[in-house]
C-alpha cells in the first residue's frame, strides 16, 4: 500500500494502552514504548507456563479483562479463614513442635514448587496431565457472559486456514451486504477451541463439520471463538458462517463509494481496502500476514453493475430478481489483507503483457484518462518479469480508479486500487503529473513480488513490503521512465527520511508491534522511505549484480511463503562475493533507531572518523551506545563526480582512522548521499568544501550539493554548527543552477520563514524574504511561465514561482494574476502549464472573485490533478470564513471529500491566517476525526503534524500536551503525538537560540 499523504507536501518543519497518562506528555523524558508491549508479547493463550501473578494481574487491568472469576474464587477460599475468637483452652505448641512444622512446610512448599515451575502441571484425579495455568482465571468475557477461551490479540497456531469459499451480496441501495464464507481449517495441534477474527458483523448461523455450533465474541480484540467440549484432533475440517453487515462509510473494509457523474447524478458503487487488519470486516478470517490460504469468491449483483475480484471471473449464473452471481477462479496462496473486490459500473481498457492481460478500470465520464497507466503499467510489468526472473503468476492484472479511496494505492493481488489522482492522466497533465501516476504504479507492481508472492510474517517487518517496493518503483523508473527525473524526487525522499528519524521519537525499521494502533502506525517514514534507503545504500555497496542475484535467490526460496528480515539478509549474504556479512552490517541498520552523524578530522594524509547516533535533540535523550557498520564512501579534490572516484572505507567502531595515500585539499563524505548517514567536518573541513565551491559548484556532483545543504540545516537544528556556519555555505547559491540543490535550500529557509511568520517576527520575516530575494531573486524572474517539457526544469521554476508569489516578490503575483484571467476568460483555451496550476490558483484564490470561480471549478471539474491543485488554492485563502467553510465541508465529506481532509489541513496550516484555527479544529473535532481515520493511520499523523509541527511558543507545547493528554484512548500513546511533542520543542530550541543571530546576520 502507498499512502496518499507521502506525495503530499510535508509539514513545514521537520518532524497502547488503554489508560490516559496521569503526566503531562514529554517525549524528551520517554523513549516510545507502548506500555502493554513486554506483557502482550510474553502470551496469555494455551500451551504457555504460568508467570508472576502480580504480572497477570496488571497485564490483565491493562488489557481491560474481568478479575470476576478470579474473586469467586478467591473469596470462597477465604471464607474458611474469617477472623476467629482465640479460645482460652487451645494449648501453646512446644518450640520444637513448631520448628519441626516449620521445616515440613518448607518441604512441602518447595516440592510443590518444583512441580509448579518445573512441570507446569495442576494436580488432577488423572494426574500431572493438564498445562498448570492460572491464565484459565484471568480470560475476558466475551459478549454473552461467558469466558473467552482465547487472551490474545494474536490468533493461536493451532488452527491455520487452508482455504476460503466466500459468497457476498452487498445491496447499494440499502448499503448493507450478505455473507457466507466456508474455512477448511487444518487443525496442526490438539485443541478445543478455533479462534478467528470478525468485526460488526450479525453473524446468524455457524455450524462444524456440517452440525450447528455455538460461537462467542470478543469484541475489543475483533475475535470469534468456537469452543469444544473435546480435543480437536489434527486434521481437516470445514467452518462455515452466515452473516450480515453494513457496508463501512469509512475507508477500511468493505465500503460504500459514491461519486456525482457529469450529468449531476449519484452513482454509487462498492470496494474494499483490507490493509492491515480490515478484512475481518467484510468476512469471517484468520487476519493475520502469516496464515496464507487460497481463496473462491461469489458475488451476487444487479446486472447494470460488474464486479471484479483479485482472480479471473469463469461464470456468470442469473438469478431471480434480475440479479446476477460472478463466480472467481480459485486464488493463490494469499494472505487475507490482499483479497479484493469490487461492484461497480467501471469501463476498462486493455493489452497483454506475456501472459498477462492488464486492465484499466475507471469511472465511465473518465474513460480518456487511462491509456497512459494501461501503457506504464505494461512496461513497468515487463520490466518487473526481467529483473526477478520470475514471472507475475496471475493471467490478469487489474488497476483500478476508486473515486473515494484514502490510501494513494493497495496492491491487491491482481486487482490493484488507487485514488483516481494516483491512475488518471488528463491531456493537459504535465510530466510531473505523470511522474507521480508512474511512481504509485511502479510501487504497487513491485509488491506483486515484494509483498504478495513473499510476505512479511508479522507487522514488524512492513518495512520488506513497503521499503522494497518504494525502493523498487525508484530503481524501475530511473531504467525505464529516465526523461522523469526520478533521481532528484528519490534524493529528496531520503532527506525527508533522515528527517523524520533524527528524532528521539522515532523506532526501529523492525520493531515489536501488537495492537491495531501500532500496526497503523508502522505506514511511515521509516518503513517506507527509510526501508527503501537502507536498500539503496546495500545496493550501492554491493558489487557486480550480487543485490539483484540475491532478490533473486530470496524470491525464488521464499516463494508463497512469510519471511522475516533475516531471511533476506541471508539470501544477500549467499550471492556475495565480498568479505562482508550482509546480515551483520544490516542488522544494525534495521534493529537500531536513528541513524550515525560521522564526524570527519583531517590532519595532513590522516582522517580521524568518529560515529555517534545523530539527534536533533539529544539533551534528554537515553544513554544510546549504538554503533552502525556503515559503508562510508568518499570523494577527494583529485576525482570527486565519476562514480569510478568513489572510495570505500567500512566504519565498524566507535572510531577509526583513515590513512590517504596522497596530501589533498578536502574531501566530501558519503557520495550522492547513497548512505543513510549524515556527515560533520571540522572548521577546516567545512571551510575547504565551502570555499571549492565558490570557485566552482560543479565541483562536486548536484546529489553532493543538495546534501551538504541538507545536513548543514541540521547539524544546526541539532546545536552542533553555528547558524552563521550555514549562512556562508548558502553563499555559493547564488552560482547554483542545478534543480536538487536549489530546491533543497528553498525548503530549509521556506521552513525558518515559515516559524518567523506563525511567532510574528514580522521584521525578521521580512528580513528573511530579502535574503530570499536576494541569493535566489534572478533565479526567480528568468523563469518561463510558459510551457516546459524537462522535469527537472519544472520542478525548479514550481518551486521557485510559488515561493516567490507567496512573498510576493518581483512581478510573480502579477504574472500568475494575468495567466489566470487570460485561462478563464478564454474557456479554459489559452492554457496554464500544469506544473505552474497551482501556483497560478493560489493566487487567483486570495480575491472572493477568484476564489468563487475555483470552487466552482473544483466541483464539475473531472481532470484529477487540476481539481487537487484547485483544492489546494481555495485551501490556502486568508478568509477565515472561508477557512472554517472548507475545514467543515471537507470533515463531513459534504462538498469535499474526506479523503482530502489531510490535505486540506496541511495546506491550510501553511498559511498565518489559517494555522490556529486548523489546530482549533482538530482538537474540537477529534471524535468525529478518529470516526473517518483510524488512531495511528497515515492520514491520523498528517492530521496531527500538519497541525502542530509550526508551533514554537511555551504556550502552544502546554496546549498540545494538555490535548493529546486527554486523549486517552483515542490516542494519546501514538508515536505521531510523541514526534509532535518532540518537534514543538525543537522549534522552541532552535527560536532561542537563533532569534539574536538572525537579527543580527540577516
């Protein structure tokens, strides 16, 4: 899956358990760690010893469970011991019958113990045969008053699915739908219970092997238990269920979709999104990565309606009432999360690919939108069956434009979803436009690999499918799509990555996860951006093809099987050549949090190289002795932009030397910025780079130019440069040209006059704008507001154009005023180049004129990427009726989607007059917001950052403390709320200590 929030524009500033804390949050005090997470992990289920009852008993009021049957007991066993009168004629035992006594209780407790401990067994009439387990006394109580034979938000091993026979029939009138699935379970253990998943259904029968049973619910943990009065022996049995179910108005599940057609009609159809725990919503299922099954399903429909599903369709029965039932050819081994379907009245195009027919589907009034992704989807597939050797499995391949869909795309085997923005290419879409519908593509048909043919066991491991693939969809489009510039978006992903993990707040790439909330929030940065990262920088030190001939070789091993990140790093390890443990150098990159700062000193031919764990905020951050096994490469005076003068030095230990062979006057760390690691020169070292590149800017690759810039930044963030330090690096941009740089400098001082405006530093902020002016002002008024076909040339003049206007600098407002009128008047014929749209729109946006012709535009207007940038300027208006206006109307999904309320958000908190009352917003509306969003969903974190990541005062941290910690459940122990915390306070850091340094610098 691919968020739609990671193709949004970031925040402007870098970035569970049941009960609320009592304290306020402070995520300088406390490292992340949800606190359910050491009692979760040890098993409250079958076949487990027993463990410290005071444990139990607070994992238990941890885990919201009833003590009643523990009491009844305990309470009749003390009811025997009720306080008695002393009795004047009971005799004083002798000493020594009490230390005889004594010692035969000693004795007697310490067999007992060992029989306790030792054999885990409960004395019995039948012996030592049952599993001792006090846990029988602490499972909750399902929804009819009985115990629930399971205490586990993980499903017990001893049940696996073998396959499914589901048969839906969802009714778009009435939004609700019927079902039943069919389970043959493989019983792999003795057991007297199956427990599976199931959430908001009315389930009304269930039978076993044929006879009807009874069955209990667990609502909390989304869990049906089926229990027996004898052990299950192993083998095979059928479990078949009948329920019923509204279709979720939420994005998860199977839901109800609806869209307005060009002739002012409703239509409405059906999808699903099941990742990561939402299947158990439209069927009855064992939800989990690990229990792959095979899966036949029927869909019962009206006949003006199609519907599709992850395999092809082999008949069509008529039914009564002018009704139709599809029946699917039988799957492949999957996992639940990526079973698909969909009823709707879709058109599609399509082409063959070897032995694959891809389709794309959308809605009927977009049917000139498609050719480009059937085109890119065939290429990108073609591609994908040459690199892995192996071939996609399925006959069909569909692709699919959901007008309300929230992710950016789920990669569904064989029926992949997307936001109709994410598939749709108009005729007047710009390569950048294209750029991001090829990206969202080439992510999700790398995870026809990474993801479905190969699985990740458990959620801990996301990064294996989500970092292979955003690695994968950067790799594919530099070979097959070069004229996109994907190079520069890639080297801007990392930056985004480095970012977000420089935080104490951050977690490991693979790290424990248990509740829903934590699933959800592993969709992050460090799963997807960083995970792609680590790869790129194990590619790049990996030599002669060996990365991809152990892709290969992991692939091919693992094949419908589930993996852990060991599995792939032994593949690697397998192939390599090299004197190098793959699994030990990347071990440290995904158990470890953050990221190494190496700090480089130079003495003559010698280089002290010293790595530490690099936090922006390190003053109240645990003792961390973290080393990474970091592949450093560098470049020197002598050779420093052809790959062929990279050098390669392995940093193992805390600190190490490096002996050159030759005197040379500076030398630049970690090449392109391939690693995952930033790098600090001594006043020495910063100063040779600096001055290199005044006399010339190509002396270093535009890759090494951009990170410089970027590490800079935050090396000052983080307190270890000078301000002023910055300041004279960002000399040199005035000679600059090259896209990567540039726009990498425009966001770091974008991002500090962005704080100046929200704090009202009116005179600083003004200041800062003429330094803008004054180091990229030429830069600004020598670009084109014509139309452009380089990518790169795009990206650098958006980035500039829009900078300028919202400063109003030069002519900009003028020139994007006249091109709006000169498009308007003329009925849309005098174009305005795509890349330039939304620039252009936020400008005409700030008059009530120019905001009444957008909002009218935005709702007849079919062209995806022109409605999105038109959003985005009525979002950016200073009316603060127009503001609270487009907050409500994109919550409630009246006039605007929902699915665009993060981005509305987003936008609207860029703007002084708009960021309080977005943050207002959020906090009066959390209830409703967590209704639309799941707690910890991607969309939930924008939401939060976008909202807050601005504040730099004491007073908005109390604020955002005191909110989040009301919370209680509904969030307060998300990891986003920590990042929130933490990120505020930098602000207030960096203000501090940089308000007098500016004033006098700028």
């Amino acid at each position: 899956m691919i968020e739609n929030s990671m193709f949004e524009e970031e925040p402007d500033v870098v970035d569970l358990a049941k009960e609320s804390p009592s304290y306020p949050i402070d995520s300088d005090d406390v490292v992340y760690e949800p606190r359910s997470s050491r009692l979760l992990v040890r098993g409250l289920g079958e076949n487990d010893l027993d463990e410290d009852e005071e444990d139990y008993e607070s994992s238990a009021r941890l885990l919201g469970m009833s003590f009643m049957n523990r009491s009844s007991n305990q309470r009749s066993a003390a009811s025997s011991y009720t306080r008695q009168q002393h009795s004047e004629s009971c005799s004083k035992p002798s000493t020594k019958t009490m230390v005889v006594g004594v010692v035969v209780l000693v004795l007697v407790a310490s067999l007992l113990m060992v029989f306790y401990f030792l054999l885990g067994c409960t004395f019995t009439t039948a012996g030592c045969q049952k599993t001792n387990s006090t846990m029988d006394r602490i499972y909750p109580f399902s929804t009819n008053g009985e115990l629930f034979p399971w205490a586990e938000l993980r499903l017990p091993l001893s049940v696996h699915p073998v396959h499914y026979n589901i048969s839906l029939h969802p009714n778009l009138t009435l939004m609700n739908f019927q079902g039943s699935v069919s389970i043959l379970v493989q019983v792999l253990h003795e057991t007297k219970n199956i427990v599976l998943h199931s959430s908001d259904m009315n389930i009304s029968k269930a039978t076993f092997e044929g006879k009807e049973v009874h069955f209990m619910e667990y609502k909390p943990w989304q869990q049906i238990a089926i229990k027996f009065s004898e052990d299950l022996k192993q083998g095979q049995y059928v479990l078949n269920i009948n329920y019923m179910a509204n279709l979720s108005s939420s994005y998860d599940g199977f839901y109800n979709s609806s869209y307005v057609d060009t002739n002012g009609t409703k239509r409405v159809l059906a999808a699903t999104q099941f990742e990561p725990l939402a299947a158990r919503k439209a069927f009855p299922c064992f939800d989990e990565p690990a229990f792959k099954s095979t899966f036949t399903i029927k869909m019962t429909r009206e006949s003006k309606y199609l519907s599709l599903s992850n395999m092809p369709k082999v008949k069509t029965t008529d039914l009564k009432n002018g009704l139709q039932e599809d029946e699917f050819a039988e799957s492949v081994k999957m996992s639940t999360y990526l079973v698909a379907f969909i009823v709707a009245d879709f058109i599609s195009v399509s082409n063959n690919v070897s032995k694959t027919t891809v389709s794309v589907y959308a809605v009927p009034d977009k049917k000139e939108q498609v050719q480009y992704a059937l085109d890119t989807a065939c290429k990108l597939l073609d591609f994908y069956n040459t690199f892995f050797e192996n071939d996609y499995p399925l006959s069909k391949l569909d692709l699919v434009a959901i007008p309300d869909f929230l992710a950016g795309a789920m990669e569904n085997w064989g029926l992949i979803t997307f936001r109709e923005t994410t598939l749709l290419v108009g005729s007047n879409s710009s390569s950048i436009d294209k750029r991001l519908v090829t990206s969202v593509i080439a992510h999700e048909l790398a995870h026809q690999w990474f993801g479905n043919l190969v699985t990740m066991r458990w959620w801990n491991d996301l990064w294996l499918n989500e970092g292979f693939a955003t690695y994968m969809q950067y790799m594919s489009i530099e070979t097959v799509f070069s004229g996109l510039d994907i190079d520069t978006e890639f080297l801007n992903v990392r930056f985004k990555a480095l970012a977000k993990d420089a935080l104490n707040s951050s977690h490991p790439v693979s790290t424990f996860v248990s509740t829903p909330e934590q699933v959800e929030e592993m969709f992050d940065s460090v799963s997807y951006e960083k995970g792609a990262s680590i790869l790129l920088m194990l590619n790049a030190t990996l030599t002669d093809g060996e990365f991809r001939k152990g892709v290969i070789e992991y692939l091919q091993k693992y094949n419908l099987s589930n993996t852990e990140s060991e599995d792939l790093w032994n593949s690697l390890s397998q192939v390599s050549k090299q004197n190098l443990s793959v699994s030990e150098m990347m071990n440290t990159w995904t158990v470890h949090k953050g990221f190494p700062l190496v700090t480089v000193k130079r003495s003559g031919t010698q280089v002290t190289l010293m790595q530490e764990h690099f936090l922006l905020n390190a003053e109240n951050s645990t003792d961390d002795s973290s080393l990474w096994h970091i592949p450093l490469t560098y470049v020197t005076d002598k050779c420093s932009v052809l790959s062929s003068c990279k050098q390669v030095f392995h940093l193992k230990d805390k600190t190490a030397t490096l002996k050159l062979p030759d005197q040379v006057k500076w030398l630049k760390f970690n090449f392109r910025s391939d690693g995952f690691y930033m790098v600090h020169y001594d006043e020495e070292g910063w100063k040779d780079l600096i001055g290199a590149l005044k006399e010339d800017v190509n002396v270093l690759t535009c890759k090494d130019r951009a990170a410089l810039i970027n590490n800079i930044f935050a090396l000052c963030r983080s307190g270890k440069v000078f301000f002023r330090q910055v300041l004279n690096l960002m000399d040199y941009i005035r000679n600059e040209t090259e896209t990567a740089p540039l726009t990498e400098a425009l966001f770091q001082l974008g991002q500090i006059y962005r704080l100046l405006d929200k704090r009202s530093e009116l005179n600083l902020a003004s200041r800062m704008t003429s330094y803008i002016e004054d180091h990229f002002g030429s830069l600004m008024e020598s670009q084109s507001w014509d139309l452009e076909t380089s990518v790169s040339k795009m990206t650098l003049r958006s980035a500039l154009l829009e900078m300028a206007c919202s400063l109003n600098i030069s002519n900009c407002t003028t020139q994007a005023k006249h091109l709006f009128d000169q498009w308007f008047t003329s009925n849309k014929t005098s174009q305005i180049p795509s890349d330039l749209m939304r620039t252009v729109f936020k400008v005409a946006a700030q008059t009530d004129e120019g905001w009444g012709k957008l909002l009218d535009m935005y709702k007849y207007s079919i062209n995806d990427p022109e409605k999105r940038k038109t959003l985005e300027a009525l979002a950016s208006t200073q009316d603060v009726r127009k503001i609270i206006w487009i907050l409500q109307k994109s919550l409630d999904g009246s006039e605007i989607q929902t699915q665009e309320f993060p981005l509305v958000i987003n936008t609207v908190c860029k703007n002084f007059a708009g960021y309080l009352y977005a943050w207002d917003f959020v906090k009066e509306n959390w209830e409703k917001i967590t209704q639309k969003f799941p707690v910890g969903s991607f969309a939930i974190q924008s939401i939060i950052m976008s909202a807050t990541s601005q504040f730099s005062t004491k007073t908005h941290l109390m604020e955002a403390q005191n909110f989040f910690t009301s919370l209680g459940t509904k969030g307060s122990q998300m990891r986003i709320v920590q990042e929130a915390i933490e990120t505020i306070k930098l602000n207030m850091r960096w203000m501090e200590n940089n308000l007098d340094i500016l004033q006098h610098w700028l």
